[in-house]
C-alpha cells in the first residue's frame, strides 16, 4: 500500500475511531441531522461497556477524544438523533466486506454490535449497525464493488436477474438478497397505505424529471464512471490495475480461478465504448425526452448487449416503461439496476417513481430515503420524501422534511406550503401561520400559498384575513379550489349570500364540480330561496361524483331535497307545526344521518312540491317583517354571541347564533307561561280548597244538613280546616304539596316524543323534551345542511345501541377543535381507570385493572403512551356519570378510548346511545324539569332567601343542559340555548360571553357530579345577570309562520 494512501487511510480511521468513543461515552450514536429519517436514539449498552464511563457528556467525551461533536449533533433531541437508512446499511450486511479492510478496522466494525432498531413511522424495522461505523461499510462497499466481475451483457428482452460466469446465476446476488430483504420488511408495513391521497400536489406521473435524469444525470454518471474505471483499470484500491493483473496473471489465481481471465477480458472490452454506441444512446434519451417512449424502448435494446452501457440501457429502458405505464417491467428493470449499481441515486430516484405509481408508497419512501443517505443534498429526494409521508399522514416526518428541503432550497413556493401543511395537519395551525406568512413574502405571486395561507386562517377562526388571502389567491390565478375554500368561509359565517356568489363563480370554471353545487343549493336553501334551491338541488343530483366525498354530497343533497319539499309544504303553518321527525319514517332518517345511497331506501317515493308553492318559495317572496320582529331580531343578535365558544375552528355564524337568540327567546316566552299557567292553577286549588273549607264550616253550624252528609261534610272540612288552623307551618307544607302536584301534572314529559307531550303546540312546555323540541324545529330551519334529529328516532340504531364518536388524536393529528380538552379527557380516564378498576375491549368484553398492582403506573402515566403501558392493551374506560335524581345510581357517563398504531397513539372520546341509557337520562331529566318547576314557584311565591332560590334554579336549569346529547347533531348548541332561555325565563338572564377555549358542553360531559360542573360554570356564566327583556312582543305573534321564521333568520339590515 502506498504510504501517503497508508497514511490518510489510519487518519480515516483514528478520527472515526474518536467519534466512535465519544458516542459511545454518551451512551448514544449520532450522525448529522440533514441525514436523519424517522430516527430514534439508540443505547448501547455494550458498548459503554467496552468504551468506559457513560456519564460523561458529549462535549467532554468528545474534547477528551480530541473530536468536538458538531453543535447539531450536540443540541439535538432524541427525535433528531439519527441512524443511517436501514435500507442501505442492511443491504451492505449482506456483502463480504471485511476481506476489503484491514484486519484491525473489520475488528473495529465487528465491535460496534447491530441494534434492533426500534420502528418508527413504519418505515424502518430492520436490524443495522449504528452510523459511526458507516463510513467504512461504504468504503467496504465501494471497494466490494471494484472487486466484482463485470455484469454480462443483457438480451433485448432481459429485465430479471442476470446472469454470471458457468450459466450460473449470479449478478450480485447478496446485493439482490439485501433488496429482497428490504421489500419483505416493508411489505408488512404496507397495508398501513391510505388508499387515498392527502392532495399536498397534483402527483400525476409520478416524481418529475424522471425523463431529465435518465438523459442528463445517467449519461453524465455513466462518463464519469467509465473514467473512473480507466484510470483505476478496474484493480484493487491501493494497488495499480495494471501491477494487480499481471501479479494475479503471474500467480496464476484470478480472484475468482479460471474466472479472472475472463474478467480480465471483459474489462478490455468494457472500457470501449464506439461513438456509433454514444450516438444511440444520445439518440435514445432524445427520443424519451420527445415522448416517443416506444422509439427509445427499441433503441435501448439494441445497445442492451454493451456491459458498459448497462446502466443507461437499465435506466433509459425503465424510465420509458415507466411513462408507458408498464410499471411491472420498469420494476423490474430498474430493480436489476439498483441491485447492479447500489450507489447510483438516479437509478433509486427512479425507482422510488415507480414505486409511486404504482401505488407502493411505503417502498418509494424507502428508495427516497437510500438517496438522502448517499446524498444528504439530493433536495428533490427530501421534497419527495416529505410529500409522501404527508400522503399517508405521517405529518411529524413530513414536517421535518420539509423544513429540510427548505434548507436546501428555497425558492421553490410549495415546500413552504407543504411545510405549512404538514405542521397545520398535525393540528397546529396557528404555527403553520408564519410559515405561509415567510412564505407569501418570498413568494408573492404564488396562489397555492396565498390559499393555503387564507385556509391556515380559516381553521384557527381568523375569518377577515382568510378571505383576504383567498381573495389575493384569486387575483393571481382563478382555481376551483379557492373557489371552494371561500364558499365555506362565506358558510361558516352564515354569509349565505356571498357563499351564492362564490359559488356561482367557481361553477363557470367546473360546472361539474359536487362540492361547489351542493354549496350552492344548500346556501339557496338556507337564504329562503327554496323554488331556484330545488332547481339546483335536481341538476346536482345529475352530476357524477369523482370521489367518495363527492358520493356522500350527492347523497346528502337527495336527503336535504325531501327536507326542503317538507318546508316548502310548511311554509304558511306556524313553526310548531314542523314534525320532521314525526312526519319521516324511521328508515329515512337513518340513512340521512349516516348518508347511505337513497337506493337503500326500498319503497321510498320522493316528496312532490306543487308548482304554485315553489312560486311563493322565493327570495323576493319572502314576507315584510313588522318592527316587532325586528326589534326581536336585535335582541336575538345578542343573545345569540353568548352562545359562541371562543376557540380555535369555531367561527360565529352569523344565521345560527341568530337562530340561537330566537330560539332562546322562544323557550324563555313558552316557559314563562308554563310557569305562569301553574302558579294561577295553584291559586285556583288554593281558593278553591278555601271555599270548600269555608262552605264545610257553615253547613257545619248551620246543622241544615242531613246526618250522613254532616258527617261526610265534618270529615272534609275538618282535614281542610286543620290543615288552615295549624299555622303557618302545616299551611307551606300544603302549598308546597299543591306546588309540587301542578309541577308533576305539567313538567313530567316522561320521555316521550313531542308527539305525546303536554305542551306540544299549545305554547306550554309539558317538559324536557318540550323545551328541546322547540330549539330543534330552529335549528332544523336554519341549518339545512346537517341532519339535526332526535336519536332515540333512529329506530333501528337506538335499538341495537349504538356510540357518537369524537377524535381528539388520531396518528399524528391533534384535532384543532377538540385537543384542546385532551388534559381533561386525559384526567378523566386516569379517574376512572383507579376509580373502576375495569377496562373494556372488543365488544365491551371487561378486564380487570387492579389498582393493587397498575395503580402507580396509572397514578404516573403524563402521556398516552404511558397510560397504555400502564394498562397493558388498547381499551376502553366508562367514566361514571352520578344521577342527582337517584343518589349513588351510575347513569354511565362519556367513554374514552386509548389505540396504539404503528408510530402512535390514538385518543377517542364516545358518548353511548342505548335504550337503558336514555331511560335513565330520561327519568333523571324529567326529574330535574320537575325541581326547577318547583324552584321557579317556590320562589314566586314564598319569603325566603332569594339565593338559595337562585342556586336550586341554576343547578336545575344545568342539570338540563347537557351529559345525554339527545340530538345527532347540534347538542352542545342546544344545551347552551336551553340555558339561556331558561335562565332568562326565571329572571336571572346571563350577560357574560364564554370565556376564551371554554367549551360548555365539554365541561359537563367530563365531570361525574353536576355539583363539578356548577363549579366550573357557575362562577362566571351566573357572574353577571339581569332582568330578561319581557317588553318584547311573543316571538309566535311577529313571526307567525314558518316562511316568517326564515324571513327572519335571513334578514339583513
């Protein structure tokens, strides 16, 4: 070996020989981040052994060992401590590189023992040796691969292993065999595909340039490489070509026997290449880069019979097979060529491609990957990568590709958008804002990121700057898409008129787009204009979807049809006459809640509008509303803003928190007069009883009654009369009986359907239900869109039982409306699990969680990850739900679920519906209908302590709220608008808005005692009260008909 190679080969060696102790002092391995991928930290334990004290940090191992470590490398966290790819580095175990090093370093290398490598994000599972010791497996690989015989010539039609010297085949068969282990450790790991695309990009035919590369890249390489090879004369490293083969010729030992000369022949012949040859295969890649893939192909399989022409022939070959959508063959091509040439990253690019269209996500990630090892700066690999692990929603790994590709380069706009998204897809939208907001800066005349951007503002609730971004996006460039976006911003604001605009518009650049029509009709819907809603609603029905999302709107919109054809049909009769529950059979509703193809519905005829109804359905038609009615509306207006949540994702419509406001008035008029209709039927029994008392004392006297009707008459009056001369005590003990007798004869409501209720159409509330049944008719008018129907009227459902699921994590996303309740959620399964001590799985199949022995585990867990070890398995815990009405009964309260995947953890909350579970709730909230009956009066008629009036009123009108979510959809808004219309029937009407990332309904669903919730609410729903505005004329007088309602809820000044 020659000493200045000799040298700098020990100088290689001692420095990753110091690094290697200074990681191994650390208990760790590092490698530079920009080569990271999916990492984890890897102890090694036996090698601190080996290399002495662990505890010395990385700075002092690594100044001890006379190595700093790159500030990088010290600073980073345990996600960003690396491992070079799996992919790679299993492959190169498989090859014989130790003849290839001294003997020394291959000790050194066997020391360094493999880690199973812990997987993560599903892309690596396999077995590898740490990255310290990677730069000598590649130099073992690259001079493996100087060693080898060279690759025989292709038949035209070869795209499988190739073969070797004597017939047998060969071809780099350990390389091959690493390939082949690498596919079978993804191929487990790809069912965990989405089988549908995020929509980051418009990913067409896969990765661009394939075609560039194979002209550009492949070429240039494959000069370089024949370069190379002259001048090393394919011979051993550090020994001349030339002295190798005539020292192997003189010995008479070919590195492989009799083989060596012929290797030595086919090197002579390698090393020339004719300009005819050079020719075809520039006018090969022309003809790829025209398009004319079927021309290359038959140019490339004539220059298949060149050894060293074999890796363009290879690449150029696959990469037209590719375009021509063989993707089998271009497999296989391409698979031969990287078994052939490990190191190109052309080749791996390609294939990576390939494997894209053909829908193996997973293995290009792989290729990617084995690119980005060999060359950390291949920025279109990173990009690749980061688009890819997007799609299948891996977005932590995404995120921090793209924060790479960035680094590397610029000036492309949709990293910056991908990056933006990938951060906003994990839930952090408000973070993905400075993000768009650099991004829109460098590049301002970009529109993806201006729509992102206004999406990005859309989610976190920043409804002006949302529409600028989207209005800026459409100056730039007019897209479908942003069309969309700006519909569902104009919606969620209840801006139903611009959501018509914007619609209308984006229909004439696709007037076959499902989402834009169905926007269309529905807005229609909801403004009034119910004859040009049906028109729209038919001619969408007539589109064909392009996607499941645009099957399910398809469905929806025949479900909202035959809703808008029983409105229209309703126009002119008061809104208590809208039954939709009642008056649509059961099997209908269902398949609306869950969006089932009307073709399910056997049987079923569509419902018919007369033509003079649809003609008074118009928006010009809509009827003039008095000053009554808009003297209602404003104070609706601002009742309805105490209905808002001030969170991220919730936007204040303007219509619903209208419709809120109504519908709040609407049950504080209606109970008011039930009440005021029981307190006049207790002053009724009272004179009534008086006067039978009083007529019972003179017949008494007077003794003008017979014998048998005196005594009947004594035994009655005497009751009566005893009951009035023992004072004031006795005399509240019978008013409060009478008090409680009305109560029960009016607030029962027993569970039944509004049909059956006391109070249904008679403007009295005969109970709970009754005070629901009113905010649903509003909600039903206002919001055409969602299907807002009681669940115990889903029969078949309801009958099998069945769970209203919300997720508050899910793989890498954290829900943007419903993460935020995570500690609390996360606090209530700890309380169960130690309060139970049972779990649930599979089909509510209980097991035991003792606390003797999984206590401490569960009283420790801060995160999922760790509560699930606690536990042991996926599960399932009830949080008790405590009855006021039967102390110490469980009316079985929220469910929360805790799933481990394949890199996470995923976190599900459910609320139970089944027949026994509404029973329950049914008694418990006819009970609690019945206490704030009794409350309201007691305080009307007796002198006591106005506050402790006020406290049974509160707990009551609360125990009412919320917990049984009766409704499909709209349950937490009907539990704040029974509050507030309740609170302000009894005179204690709230003023104060909901504090900021307060959710209501959430606060009651994860507690188990009411006496929690009216802790946690009281204090500043009850904070600021007032008396309720009772010069307001009844919202049934002003708005008579169900066409004045929504007149009303329409209405713009």
């Amino acid at each position: 070996m020659a000493p200045s190679l000799r040298a700098s080969r020990a100088t290689l060696v001692c420095l990753s020989l110091n690094l290697t102790l200074c990681t191994v002092f650390n208990g760790r391995y590092y490698t530079a981040p920009s080569t990271s991928y999916h990492t984890a930290p890897v102890n090694v334990a036996s090698s601190t052994k080996r290399g002495g004290s662990s505890n010395s940090g990385a700075d002092t191992a690594g100044q001890t060992a006379g190595f700093v470590l790159p500030s990088s490398a010290r600073s980073c966290d345990a996600e960003e401590r690396s491992y070079a790819a799996a992919g790679l580095l299993s492959s190169l175990e498989e090859l014989s590189w130790s003849p290839c090093l001294c003997d020394w370093e291959a000790r050194l290398i066997a020391s360094v023992p493999a880690q199973p490598v812990r997987e993560r994000h599903g892309y690596q599972s396999l077995t590898i040796r740490p990255a310290c010791v990677a730069p000598f497996i590649r130099k073992a690989t690259k001079l493996y691969r100087l060693q080898q015989p060279p690759v025989p010539a292709l038949n035209d039609s070869s795209t499988s292993v190739f073969t070797g010297r004597g017939g047998r085949e060969r071809g780099d068969s350990r390389a091959l065999e690493g390939v082949r282990c690498e596919e079978s450790s993804v191929g487990r790991l790809r069912q965990l595909e989405s089988t549908e695309l995020c929509g980051l990009l418009l990913l067409g035919d896969g990765p661009p340039g394939v075609a560039a590369r194979a002209q550009r890249d492949g070429s240039e390489e494959s000069k370089r490489g024949e370069e190379q090879e002259k001048k090393r004369g394919m011979g051993r490293m550090g020994e001349s070509s030339k002295g190798a083969k005539a020292e192997d010729a003189a010995k008479g030992k070919g590195r492989r026997g009799k083989a060596g000369k012929e290797q030595q022949q086919q090197d002579g012949g390698r090393a020339e290449v004719t300009s005819k040859q050079r020719e075809m295969v520039k006018q090969a890649n022309d003809e790829m880069a025209r398009g004319r893939y079927k021309e290359a192909i038959a140019i490339y399989n004539k220059l298949a019979s060149i050894p060293s022409l074999r890796d363009q022939v290879l690449l150029g070959r696959g990469s037209c097979l590719n375009a021509l959508g063989q993707l089998d063959k271009a497999l296989a091509d391409l698979s031969t060529a990287v078994a052939a040439y490990p190191m190109r990253t052309d080749i791996l690019m390609a294939r990576a491609g390939t494997y894209f269209k053909m829908g193996k996500t997973v293995e290009a990630i792989v290729d990617y990957s084995r690119v980005i090892d060999l060359d950390p700066s291949n920025a279109e690999a990173v990009r690749w990568r980061a688009i890819l692990s997007f799609n299948l929603k891996y977005f932590l790994a995404a995120e921090k590709d793209f924060q790479q590709a960035i680094h590397l380069d610029p000036s492309l706009p949709f990293v910056f958008r991908g990056l933006g998204l990938a951060i906003g897809g994990s839930g952090r939208w408000r973070e993905s804002l400075a993000v768009f907001a650099e991004g829109v800066r460098r590049h301002p005349q970009d529109a993806d990121l201006w729509h992102t951007k206004g999406r990005a503002h859309k989610e976190v609730g920043d409804v002006e700057q949302a529409i600028q971004a989207l209005l800026r996006a459409l100056q730039i460039r007019k897209s479908v898409a942003t069309y969309q976006e700006l519909v569902a911003v104009s919606r969620f604001l209840g801006d139903y008129r611009a959501a018509v605009r914007y619609a209308r518009e984006g229909l004439e650049l696709d007037g076959g787009d499902v989402e834009l029509a169905h926007a269309l009709a529905s807005s229609l819907h909801a403004l009034g204009d119910h004859s040009q809603a049906m028109l729209k609603y038919q001619a969408a029905l007539a589109l064909q979807p392009r996607d499941k999302e645009g099957q399910d709107l398809l469905h929806s919109m025949f479900y909202q049809r035959e809703a808008l054809a029983y409105t229209v049909s309703h126009l002119q009769q008061p809104l208590s006459a809208i039954r939709f529950d009642q008056h649509s059979t059961a099997e209908f509703r269902e398949a609306w809640t869950k969006k089932d193809p009307p073709a399910t519905l056997p049987g079923y005829r569509p419902l018919s509008v007369a033509a003079h109804q649809l003609q008074r359905a118009t928006l010009q038609s809509l009827p003039k509303l008095p000053r009554e009615a808009l003297d209602l509306i404003k104070a609706a207006d601002e009742i309805g803003k105490r209905a808002h949540y001030h969170c991220d994702a919730f936007m204040a419509n303007r219509q619903q928190l209208r419709m809120a406001g109504l519908a709040a008035l609407d049950v504080m008029q209606q109970a008011r007069a039930t009440w005021d209709a029981m307190e006049r039927e207790q002053q009724g029994e009272e004179e009534q009883q008086l006067e039978e008392e009083q007529q019972g004392e003179e017949e008494a006297e007077g003794g003008t009654a017979a014998a048998g009707d005196a005594i009947t008459s004594e035994a009655d009056g005497g009751g009566g009369g005893g009951g009035g001369r023992g004072g004031g005590g006795e005399e509240g003990t019978s008013r409060a009986k009478q008090r409680q007798r009305g109560s029960d004869s009016r607030g029962t409501g027993r569970g039944k359907s509004s049909r059956g209720s006391k109070g249904a159409g008679s403007g009295l509330l005969g109970g709970w239900r009754d005070v629901y049944d009113v905010i649903t008719r509003w909600r039903q008018v206002a919001d055409p869109t969602d299907a807002v129907l009681w669940k115990d009227q889903l029969r078949n459902r309801f009958a099998q039982g069945f769970r209203s699921t919300t997720p508050i994590k899910v793989w890498d996303l954290q829900t943007v409306k419903y993460y935020p309740i995570f500690n609390k959620s996360f606090e209530a399964v700890r309380g169960a699990l130690l309060e139970s001590e049972q779990a649930f799985q599979g089909q509510y199949r209980p097991f035991a969680v003792p606390r003797s022995t999984r206590g401490d585990l569960i009283a420790r867990a801060s995160d999922l990850q760790a509560m699930h070890q606690a536990v042991g398995k996926d599960f399932l815990v009830r949080a008790p739900c405590y009855s006021h009405a039967v102390p110490g009964k469980d009316l079985i309260g929220s469910e929360f679920e805790i799933l481990k995947t394949t890199h996470s953890f995923d976190f599900y909350t459910h609320t139970p519906v089944s027949p026994q579970r509404w029973r329950d709730f049914d008694h418990e909230l006819a009970a609690a209908w019945q206490a704030l009956c009794a409350a309201v009066l007691d305080a009307r008629t007796e002198a006591a302590d106005p506050r402790l009036y006020r406290q049974r009123i509160q707990h009551s009108i609360l125990r009412l709220g919320f917990q049984l979510m009766p409704l499909t959809r709209g349950s937490a808004m009907a539990g704040l608008v029974s509050i507030l219309g309740l609170s302000m029937a009894a005179d204690m009407e709230t003023t104060t808005l909901i504090p900021h990332g307060v959710q209501v309904d959430w606060e009651a669903l994860l507690v188990s005692r009411l006496e929690d919730f009216h802790g946690s609410i009281a204090p500043w729903l009850f904070s600021s009260t007032q008396s309720s505005p009772w010069h307001l004329a009844r919202v049934e007088d002003v708005l008579p008909t169900t066409h004045h309602v929504i007149a009303a809820l329409s209405y713009e000044s």
